[in-house]
C-alpha cells in the first residue's frame, strides 16, 4: 500500500495544501517549525484516529475554525481507496470511504496501515504504562479494527463502574448499589477479558520482532524482550492461585504471565493460555476479591486499564536502566517490531503499512542512522522529514520535496 495524494483543509498550521506522493522513499525538507510533522500527524490520524502529539483533537483544527478536513488516495496493488475524514469541533468526526455517505470516524481504521516513528517514541520507554498500553491498543486496532468497540466498551463500562465506586467513599453506597455493581462487574470482566486475551495474543506475536530489530539496530550484546504483567494475575496470585517471579510495577500492575515460580510456590496460572470465556471468570472472581479496597479508594483497581508492558534489555528494565542511546534503540525496535507484525498479516492478505520517520535521524547517531535507514529502505512508501538534507543517511535514496511556510514549493520538489 502506497499514499498517492494527500489533502489537507484547515489541519494545523495549513488552510490547504495538497501533497502527491509515490512508492519509495520520499523526504520532505524544510525548517523547524514550518509544518512537515503536521503533515505526517495527518496520516498517523486517519489511519489510528489518534494524534501522536497530543491527546484532543482541538488542537488539530486550524486556530479560528470549527472543522478539519483530511483526505487521501491510497493506492493497493490495482484498487485506490478515497478516504475523508472530518474532525469537528462540536460534534462527532465523521469519515467517507470512496466518497459513500458520511460513517462513523471509526470505520475507517485499518484502510490506511501505518507505522510512525518519532521522537515522542521516547515516552515509550520513559513514560509511564499509560504510553505502552496505547502502543498496543493502537496496533491492535490497526490490525484488527473490530477491537475499536472492544476498547470503547471497556473504557465505557469503566467509567460507569468507577462512578459507583466513588459512591461508597461518600457513604451513600446501599444495598442497591451493590446489586447494581454486580451488572457492571458482569459487564465489565467480558470487556476486560477480550481486551486483554488480544493483547496478550499480540505480545506474543511482538516477541521475536522485537528481539529481531533491537539486534538488527545495535551490536547484538543484549536482547530485547517484551513482558506483559496482568493486574488479574496479581489477585489470582494473592488469593492462593500461585505467585510469579518479578518485582511488582509501580502503578500496581501484575507479576509476568507465565513466568517461572518461587520453588515453594504453586505454579501461576499462565493467563496466555485462557479463553475469553476462561478470562471472564477470573476478573469475575477477582472483583469480588478486591472490592472492599476498590469501595475504600473509590476507583477499578483490576483491569487492563492498570495493566503494563514492561520493556527489558538484557536482565534489567529498560525504563530506568537503559542509556540514552538504548532508549532510542528499544523505541525504534518497537515501532519495527509493529512494521513486521503488520508485515506477517500482509502475506496473508492485509497491506504493507506506509513507513512515516518523523524527524527521527536528527536524535540517532551515524551508526543508528545507517542501521534504520538499511532496514526501511526497501518498505514500499518511506515518508522522512528532516530539517537539513545532511541528517538523511546515503542509503535513503528518493524523492526530496521542499516544505514551505503554508505548503510546498512545487519548484524545488526532485
């Protein structure tokens, strides 16, 4: 998959402007500040309806106006797709596929597959677990966009159930409430456990990508792992079900799933290897078990929501213990890591993702540049940004397209 034409209508910093495109590598050059990352931040929201720069949409719309418009021709083998998204201020986007009547913004995640790399990746080491959930969450989507709803759902339901909850810190909490907090522990361990069977689906399917990439980018004298750590396996683990090996995360997510145990302990139950259904159980019963403490802070302490990816190098975590260069190292390796997911569901009928590298060799040093930059180069669309055209390793080879205050010089584009 290829984007051949993108528009944009009162997106950020731009009233209009239009961008053709073509496969290969393609660099648009041009100042800091002068609107190259607003252009990719297009293409990242309408293929994940998220902003890789900020958390609301308002800030999306051109200062003064009350709608955005974003359109683009993708191009797939012989078929192109047309896709329309419009952000509104004062009320839900809205998208068109093919110039059809207007869907739900949401029916149009999965057209457009994407992989961005950019320095805000950082917050992906460094942040906090809320970072590496979305990472998931949004991959997830991309692959799979019916799990759109299933995340919509649990965040709906978790919001209902911690509205009850912060009732009994009041002391308005009745008997009433307790039966109504039995539907939404029903309710909610469903969405939960789908949530969560996806997730650990596709950390597993992460796995050798990640290890693959981080020794492909670096010298190879340590591995990279992903370890997915479960609030339920937590409760199951404190109510006699076994205890896993690991330090507790600091927002209370759970010990490793499936990891090896205290030789006096049971065996922890591996969550990877339970059903939905299986899954639904165990959050049922886990509920149950924590809902003296959930009552006394007044909010959900079980659920993916407290869930994290914890990110290793070697033996020790990457968040705290890795060096500057590694941090970026470990980013890059999960963005690849996501591009050969998206890869293996290519050849059995999905798309190749566009490959977007935001002003990404600016942070690398020579070495890294030249291993990225060998690694991507043969993807089948790679969109670069960089302020100076030296950033931009020799292996890089393309298109060069000049960006200018307000759109792009037609003149200097090669």
């Amino acid at each position: 998959m290829y984007l051949e034409k993108l528009s944009l209508t009162d997106f950020r910093s731009y009233a209009q402007v239009d961008l053709s495109l073509e496969p290969g590598v393609t660099v648009l050059v041009g100042s800091n500040g002068i609107g190259k990352t607003n252009l990719m931040e297009a293409i990242g929201y309408l293929a994940t309806l998220n902003s890789h720069r900020v958390s609301t949409d308002a800030p999306l719309l051109r200062f003064g106006t009350e709608r955005a418009m974003i359109r683009a021709k993708l191009v797939r083998g012989e078929q192109a797709t047309v896709l329309e998204l419009e952000i509104n201020a004062s009320r839900a986007n809205r998208g068109r596929i093919n110039r059809s009547n207007p869907v739900r913004a949401r029916d149009l995640l999965g057209i457009c597959q994407m992989v961005l790399f950019a320095p805000e990746d950082l917050a992906l080491v460094k942040g906090d677990p809320s970072n590496r959930r979305r990472f998931l969450d949004e991959l997830l989507v991309s692959l799979m966009p019916r799990h759109a709803a299933t995340r919509s759902d649990y965040d709906r339901v978790l919001k209902q159930r911690n509205a009850l909850l912060k009732s009994g810190r009041t002391g308005k909490f009745t008997a009433g409430h307790e039966a109504t907090l039995d539907v939404w522990d029903q309710h909610m361990a469903r969405a939960g456990a789908e949530l969560l069977h996806a997730r650990l689906e596709l950390v597993d399917r992460l796995q050798p990508h990640l290890k693959n990439a981080y020794a492909q980018l670096t010298d190879g004298s340590k591995e990279a792992a992903a370890v997915y750590r479960s609030t339920l396996q937590d409760i199951m683990d404190d109510d006699g079900a076994g205890a896993s090996s690991g330090a507790r995360p600091a927002d209370g997510a759970a010990t490793e799933t499936g990891a090896g145990t205290d030789a006096a302990a049971a065996p922890a139950e591996d969550l990877r290897l339970l059903s939905v259904e299986q899954l639904t159980d165990r959050y049922i019963q886990a509920f149950a078990a924590s809902r003296r403490k959930e009552l006394e802070r007044g909010i959900s302490l079980v659920g993916p929501h407290r869930d994290e990816l914890e990110l290793v190098l070697g033996s020790a975590p990457a968040k705290g213990y890795a060096s500057h260069g590694e941090t970026w190292s470990m980013c890059l390796s999960l963005r690849l890591a996501s591009y050969y997911v998206m890869l293996d569901d290519a050849r059995t009928g999905g798309s190749p993702p566009i490959l977007i590298l935001d002003d990404v060799f600016a942070e690398l040093d020579v070495q890294r540049r030249r291993k990225l930059a060998a690694i991507v180069s043969g993807a089948e669309q790679v969109l670069v940004t960089a302020a100076v055209e030296a950033d931009i390793p020799a292996e890089l080879t393309g298109r060069r397209v000049k960006v200018i205050p307000g759109g792009i010089d037609e003149q200097e584009n090669r």
